[in-house]
C-alpha cells in the first residue's frame, strides 16, 4: 500500500528540519508544497536538504492567497514566480500544485496547467488541534493512494509530535511512503486535469 504524505507552507529553518530529521530515521520521503515568498538563502538550503533525502518540491503559489475568485492574470502572477522560484532551486518545474484553502474555480483549472492536489487533512493548521487527534485524524484517513495533507509552518510542533509516531505506525500497518509523483506513478495513473486529487483512485 501507498500513502503519499505532503506539507503546506515552508520551507523555513525550523519545522521543516524537524520534519526532514523524522523523515529521514525512517527513510521516508515526501512532497512539501511551497509558498514562493517564504523561500530565503536560509530555507533554500533547507529545500536542497530534502531533494538530497528523497523528497520532491511543489507549487503552493507565491502568497497563499484564496484564488477561487481570480482573474487568469492574478492567477498566472500567483503561480508562475512561485514555479520559477523552485526551478531556480531544484533544477525542475513542479509538477504538482495545491491551491491555497482548496479554493479553486474553473478559471483556475484552466489557467494551471500542474496536477491540482488537496490531500486528506487533520486540522493541523489550527493550534488548538492536539497531537492525539492529529494522529487520530490521519490514521482514519489512512488507505492506499491516500494524499495526506499536513503542515510544516513555522512553530507547527504538534505536528512534528505526531509525525513521530505517525511514519511508524503507518509502516507497521503496511503503507510504503511516495512522493505525489511515485503515488502516480507505480499506480500506473495519469493525472486528469481539471481534477482535484485526494486519492489517486479516485
């Protein structure tokens, strides 16, 4: 079974460490999903950090604004400095974009020509969301080709609890951790556009 974990909105110089530091005792890989104005020299060296481990960079747009409303000029100015920023970094143009707050429209299926990816969530961007009911969260959602969609912002540490037993868990139950792109892949699927993947089954 395969089970594809991705996080929000770094890099930055400590959340993200603390989750490649996990990611890399269990030999785990994962997708993080970047917003462009928080790439600095700092983070950026975090981002080549998690290349050499394995793990694959995508587009989360250049400010995290809501998008569901825009034009196809705002849309381009959102994503396309965002997807230069990590060219400019890894070497490859993401392949895979989620919209901020999954808010998306037509105009803007049309106009990102990327895989759009949601994931299934634990409330990890809300501080009040514990540890347990993180790892509760993710455990229920658990299932093969499964987008997991967590959180590596600034301070997140409740994550960074839950991932500890989260890689674990989920590897004694059976899941073998992919990027967005291997989930596609070994699955034998070819991204349809204009859809929003969860899971790539479905």
């Amino acid at each position: 079974m395969l089970l594809a974990l991705t996080f929000d909105d770094g890099p930055n110089t400590t959340t993200t460490p603390q989750i490649l530091d996990i990611l890399k005792e269990y030999n785990a890989v994962a997708s993080f999903f970047l917003i462009g104005r928080n790439i600095t020299p700092a983070s950026g060296m975090v981002v080549h950090r998690a290349l050499s481990q394995g793990c694959e960079i995508c587009n989360h747009s250049i400010s995290h604004l809501r998008m569901g409303q825009m034009t196809p000029e705002e849309i381009y100015r959102e994503v396309q400095p965002c997807s230069d920023l990590i060219q400019g970094l890894t070497g490859y143009a993401p392949r895979f974009f989620r919209p901020p707050f999954i808010d998306v429209s037509p105009v803007l299926f049309d106009n990102v020509d990327l895989t759009f990816i949601c994931g299934s969530g634990c409330n990890d961007w809300m501080p009040e969301v514990t540890a347990q009911q993180r790892i509760q969260m993710v455990l229920s959602h658990a299932r093969d080709g499964e987008i997991i969609l967590l959180h590596d912002s600034e301070g997140n540490i409740n994550t960074v609890k839950a991932l500890r037993f989260l890689v674990p868990e989920l590897r004694r139950r059976g899941f073998r951790f992919v990027t967005c792109s291997q989930l596609f892949r070994e699955n034998r699927i070819s991204p349809a556009p204009g859809h929003l993947y969860s899971n790539v089954f479905e």
